[in-house]
C-alpha cells in the first residue's frame, strides 16, 4: 500500500503499491551523484525532514508520478516537491519538480545533516526542504549549477490528492483484480464520511497500471 498519498473520486480511495514505479531523474552534481546521499523517507524521520510536517507544505504532494507532476507545471518558475522511487527497491526520497523552459526533477540530496539538489552550489546545504524552497524563492536564484533554474510559484495539491492522516481503514468489504476494498471514513473539511477504499496489493506495478489508478482516482 502506498503510504502518504491517497486519491479521491466519488468518495472512493485509491491507493497504489508499495512497489516500483521507476523513474529517471535529473542531477545538478558534476561530482558522481553516488558522492552524497539521497534524503530519504527512513533517514528523515530522524533528522531534519519529517513527512508529516511537509504535509503541511502546500506544494507538497507525496508520492505523485512523474507525469502527474508534468501535467500540473505548465507556467516557468511553477514547482512542486514530490517523493520518488528512483530505482526499483530503493527507498523513496524528495524531489523538486520545476518548469523553467521544460520540466525537470532533481533529487533533494544529504551531506552532514544539511539538504540541496547541489552541493557544488550550496557548500553548506538547508536545514529542511522548506528552508531550500523559502530561500530560492526570496534570492530568485537557480537552484542548479550551469542551469538557469528559477521557483517561484508553488504549485498546490489537487481536491483527489489526500494525506493519510485523513484516512481511517476498516474491515474487507471485497477483493478484485488489482486489489482489495475496505470500509473507511475520510475527513474532509472538518467533516468525517464513510467511503471505500481499495488498496493495491500487487508486488510490481507497471507504469501503465499506475496510469490506470491514477485515472480511476480523479
């Protein structure tokens, strides 16, 4: 079950697998980006990122594929952050996805308990994805070395994306192809309704079953 992202449609939920959707992702470093650590859900827990205090980032999205984050970027300087699964079986980690001429996405990175997209850039690094965001959004500078790579409009969640705090799962109303659906309530401005909820249980999801949740979702 994907965690921290859920999507909405008639008062269902939708949620993918846990597994696989792989993505390439852009690189500022001219250093070999195996040099410095991708900032990753398990390592934030316990350091300077906590994904439930990026939940309250308006332009943070969880776990959103690549071409979703596509589709919402369509104006120079618009940007999101997002979490990805690079590779498959790696750990999921933070992504700035920006549109300045195209769109591109760059890995946040960790080196000494500081965070950026490039080191090269920012010797010392950000306490936190907010810090990163609030500073390149004040200076008006690139976020990227040898790229003019400017944010400047955040980019909100959609009505179908919901945080998982919002959700509660109950017993097994019934299973089908992708998955099984659960009874759950949702709370949804300040009020709790009774919905359902199917969870994927497929160990490997391709991209184009992704694109089929993610169309059932809106």
């Amino acid at each position: 079950i994907k965690s921290q992202q859920f999507f909405r449609s008639n008062h269902s939920l939708h949620q993918h697998s846990t597994s696989t959707y792989i993505e390439q992702l852009d690189c500022c470093c001219q250093r070999s980006c195996s040099s410095t650590h991708l900032l990753n859900r398990q390592q934030s827990s316990s350091r300077m990122e906590n994904e439930k205090a990026l939940w309250e980032l308006p332009y943070y999205h969880g776990l959103l594929p690549r071409e979703d984050s596509n589709a919402m970027l369509k104006q120079n300087g618009e940007f999101l952050i997002r979490m990805s699964e690079e590779n498959a079986g790696d750990a999921r980690t933070f992504v700035l996805s920006v549109v300045y001429g195209t769109t591109k996405h760059y890995l946040f990175r960790e080196e000494n308990g500081k965070i950026s997209i490039d080191f090269k850039k920012d010797n010392k690094g950000y306490r936190s994805i907010a810090d990163f965001v609030n500073c390149h959004m004040q200076s008006r500078q690139s976020v990227c070395s040898g790229n003019n790579v400017v944010i400047s409009k955040p980019v909100g969640r959609k009505d179908w994306e919901l945080a998982h705090t919002d959700i509660k799962s109950g017993a097994k109303l019934g299973a089908g192809a992708f998955g099984i659906v659960r009874r759950g309530e949702l709370k949804l401005s300040g009020q709790t309704i009774k919905v359902a909820i199917k969870e994927a249980t497929l160990t490997k999801c391709t991209k184009e079953q992704i694109k089929e949740f993610m169309n059932e979702a809106r």
